[in-house]
C-alpha cells in the first residue's frame, strides 16, 4: 500500500526505521526485532541506505524478504551519494519489480573520511533532482526528509525551509523527520513550514535514548540538541545502562504523547534494529490511548 493512503486511513500512526545487517546473525536478530513489533500494527517500515551506496543490493533484498515474509509495507530510502543517474535508475527498476510501492528520496550524508558532500558525476546534486526524476519515471509514492533545527549543511533556516518546499513542490507526499528531542523545536518548525505553504503530512521521527553517549554523537551528526534538562538527568544515569535507557523510554513516550495529542499524524521511530525501548514506547502510547488529541484545536496544525 501507498504511504499517502496509509496516512488517510490509518491513526495512530507508527512507523519504525531498520538497517540492512551486516552478516547472517545481524540478520536473525533483525527478524526477531521485526517480529516483536508486528503486533504493534506499524504503517510501515523503512529500510536505510548505506553511504555511497554501499547496502544498495541488501537494501533491495532486504525490502523484498521483508515484504514477502511479513506483509508489511516498506519504505525504502535511497540517496544521491556516489551514484549516477543511470545507476539509480537501474536501482529503481529493480526496487518497482520488487513490488516496493513507497522511496524515501535523500541527498544523503557524506561517505565516512569526506568532510562534505561532493555530488557524483552524472548524478544529482539534491534530494529535489532526485525527486523529480523519480516523479517522472515512476509510480512510487514518495517521501522526503525535514529537520526541525535546520541540516547541518543549510545556510540558514530560511535556505533550509525553501529547500523543503522544492522537495514537496518536485513531488514528495509525505515528510519525516531527522531525529529531535526538544518538541519545541518541531512545533516551531511546523508553524513555519505551514506558513510557507508546505501542506504535505509532516511525520515526526523519535529515537528513545539507550545509551547515552550514542545519542550524543547521532546528534552532534544531525543537528539536533539535548534540552539541558535532560542532558542533567542522563549525565546523573552514567554507567547505569538500565537508568538511562528507562528514563530513554520515558522521555519518548511523553515526547510521542505531545505529538499526538497535538495533532501529528503519528511517529516514526528509528530502532537501530533492536525493539525493547521502541516497543515500550508505543505499547504505552496504545495503553494510554495518548493520540486522542486536545478538545482544544492547535493553530498550527
């Protein structure tokens, strides 16, 4: 099923984020993540894309298995890094064979040891590009990236915003989120965005905290901050795993329940292949029945 029609039919709406393993026990334990979370009724899943390319050919058999095993409905992500146009193409002829209805189309980030992005020779220089050949070419339903405190490579969070609105205007119907852990911040951005007249479905992406030093560093890559708040309670919780992954879990769930009550569509959880923290999330979302939102209606939204 199409993404945009998941999100016209389906509330709450959970979405979770897997990466292809590296070797067969990577592999086991991905299916034993994705079988926990089945029950949970996701909308879909998505499956990453290495740097440069580098999972192409497990991202495809990846979303196959996932398809043809589970029945569920993937996303696959796909970047502009160190690919040509004709390579993407072929990419995406196989990816449209494979019965995969749904692309996440991204610049992506840098391979590992190069400072900043350098677009490949007869490739495309932006996620926009992208999107517009995929909108001409194929069928897909497409969905494109947004960062409540701005990509790290924008010029400023004006730049920032037009460059979405290119991505929405090139095709893409449906948004997710770089991860964030200040609510804030995306309703900020949101109230932005729909200023500006980007009125496609804005999916917020969480990532619930079960190591701390690991969460520093994903943010320091992406942009986003660690309200001081929460960085004081995680540095009390050091060298205490089980600490600091329940105040991790705790902390998603009251961000997850902000969101919802507020009006998102639902939340796009990045799991890194484990489930424990992800399902804690939302089983307590679903037990709270937390996305009934507000009698109050919000601006923004």
């Amino acid at each position: 099923m199409r993404i945009s029609e998941k999100l016209a039919t389906q509330r709450p709406f959970f979405s979770f984020e897997f990466f292809p393993p590296k070797d067969d026990a990577g592999s086991k334990q991905l299916f034993q993540t994705i079988e926990t979370l089945v029950p949970l009724r996701p909308a879909f899943v998505s499956i990453t894309y290495g740097a440069g390319g580098s999972t192409r050919a497990r991202t495809v058999a990846l979303a196959k298995q996932i398809q043809n095993e589970t029945g569920l409905t993937v996303v696959a992500h796909v970047t502009c890094v160190g690919s040509t146009r004709a390579e993407l193409r072929e990419l995406f002829d196989d990816l449209s064979r494979a019965g995969v209805k749904n692309i996440l189309a991204l610049r992506g980030d840098p391979p590992k040891g190069q400072a900043a992005f350098v677009p490949t020779d007869g490739g495309f220089a932006y996620a926009s590009d992208l999107i517009a050949m995929l909108k001409r070419n194929y069928d897909f339903c497409i969905g494109a990236a947004f960062y409540p405190e701005m990509h790290v490579d924008a010029a400023s969070p004006q730049a920032d915003l037009d460059n979405l609105k290119r991505k929405v205007e090139a095709g893409a119907e449906f948004l997710v989120s770089q991860l964030f852990l200040d609510n804030d911040k995306y309703f900020d951005f949101l109230a932005r965005a729909r200023s500006a007249g980007i009125d496609a479905p804005f999916i917020p992406g969480l990532m619930p905290i079960t190591n701390f030093e690991q969460i520093q560093r994903f943010t320091a890559m992406c942009g986003a901050t660690i309200p001081p708040k929460l960085k004081v309670e995680m540095e009390e919780r050091k060298g205490d795993a089980r600490a600091v992954e329940d105040l991790g879990v705790s902390y998603a769930s009251m961000q997850a329940i902000g969101l919802l009550q507020h009006g998102s569509p639902g939340i796009h959880f990045y799991t890194l292949n484990r489930s424990p923290a992800t399902r804690a999330v939302v089983s307590a979302i679903l037990a709270a029945s937390a996305w009934r939102p507000f009698p109050i209606p919000i601006e923004a939204w």
